[in-house]
C-alpha cells in the first residue's frame, strides 16, 4: 500500500493550532481594548476593531508558520499556506460571522476581502517563515551531504 504523499494528520492539527489561537489572541486583545479608559466612542471602536483583527491576524501567522515545522511528507511550503487558509475558512470566518452585528451579505463581503486585503499577507509570511525554519534546520542534517 503507498503512504499518501501529504501529512494530513499534522497539518489538520496545525489549522486547529492556528484557528483556535487567532480567535483566543482576537478575544484576549478584544478584551484588553475594553477595560482600557475610553477616550471617545470612535476611538474604542477602532481600537477593538483593531485588536481583533490584529488577534485574528497574529493566529493565523502562527498556524501558518507552525504547518511547514510539523508536517513529515509533501511540501512544507504548501502544508503552511493551506493550514493558513483553512483555518480563516473553518474558524475565523464562522467567527466573524457569529461576532457581526451586521446582515450576511455585508459580513460575506467583509470576510472575503479581509481576507485578501489583510489575512493572506499573515498566512503567507507565517508560511515562507515556517518553510525557512524547516530549511534552516534541516541543514545540519543534510541529506546531500551523505554518500
């Protein structure tokens, strides 16, 4: 029987590592945004607006860079840029919703392009990050090197 060629055990794993860390990093700074002294109603809509989507962005980042560390078999790049994107689309995005005091179709509108506008960057720097690690790490056991 042939192994599968992706490590989707280890990756599922780092897209829940990644989703559940970016709504915990989005509800703790959401948190310290309100007990902060108010300055003024638009200033602390920024803020908590600001803190989430930093909280949600930092998750994502890490979920991201945590993929290609993890992962045994097939591309580390890919294993990290799919963790990524798959966990702005299995938690982050059902969060947004269940968070939004607006209609759906305004909420859909947002995700998506929040999602290209801001959360692709953290995912794909998180990705390339975690792809430079395994690199980095693999090259003091080096498999070129042994005849």
């Amino acid at each position: 029987m042939e192994r599968p060629r992706f490590d989707w055990t280890r990756m599922l794993a780092a897209t829940a590592v990644g989703g559940a860390l970016a709504v915990v990093l989005a509800e703790a700074l959401l948190h310290h945004a309100r007990s902060t002294p108010a300055v003024g109603p638009t200033a602390d809509t920024l803020e908590e607006a600001f803190d989430n989507l930093l909280g949600l962005g930092i998750g994502l980042f890490v979920g991201s860079a945590v993929a290609p560390l993890v992962v045994r078999r097939g591309s580390r790049l890919l294993a990290g840029l799919t963790a990524g994107v798959a966990a702005y689309a299995l938690v982050v995005t059902p969060y947004l919703f269940l968070t939004s005091d607006v209609d759906a179709g305004e909420t859909w509108t947002f995700v998506v392009a929040m999602f290209f506008l801001y959360f692709l960057s953290f995912v794909l720097l998180g990705a390339v990050l975690g792809w430079a690690i395994d690199r980095f790490r693999d090259r003091g056991t080096s498999r070129e090197l042994t005849v």
